[in-house]
C-alpha cells in the first residue's frame, strides 16, 4: 500500500495531512511577509512548525513549490500590498 492509499483508507490521516499542509502555508506566509521570500527557506519553516526538516518536503515538492502554492491562496493579500 503506498502513501496516497493509505491516506484514502485512513480519513483521519489525510485530515491530519490537509491540516499540517495548511499549517505550513500559514507559517511560510507569515515568514515571506516578515522577511522577504529571499530570506524564506523550508529548514526555517520546519524549526519554526517544530516539525522534522524534511517534513515540509513532504506535502510541497521544492522551496518554489511552497511559494508558488502561497501565490495561489494568498494572491489576493499579495494584490493588495
């Protein structure tokens, strides 16, 4: 069974996924407004959710994925600064 079947079988899982992957845009978007997107890495955000490093890897491909991700929800916040 891999992961994606897994999380399918197991409801409770993929919520806790869903809510940890909001976690992590909610962190990172804070992070980018208060410091820059240049300043924004993905070791950062996991010190900062106090979660393992390579967490972050696992629900967003690459540190561009994050930020692209955070584009899409925010775009509207993004439009009014």
């Amino acid at each position: 069974m891999n992961s994606t079947e897994r999380t399918h079988a197991f409801p409770a899982r993929r919520q806790q996924a869903d809510d940890t992957r909001a976690r992590l845009l909610q962190l990172a978007w804070d992070m980018v407004r208060a410091e820059g997107p240049g300043a924004f890495t993905m070791r950062r955000l996991a010190q900062a959710a106090h979660v393992a490093s390579g967490l972050p890897h696992a629900h967003f491909a690459s540190r561009e994925h994050l930020l692209d991700q955070l584009r899409i929800r925010f775009w509207d916040e993004l439009d009014q600064t």
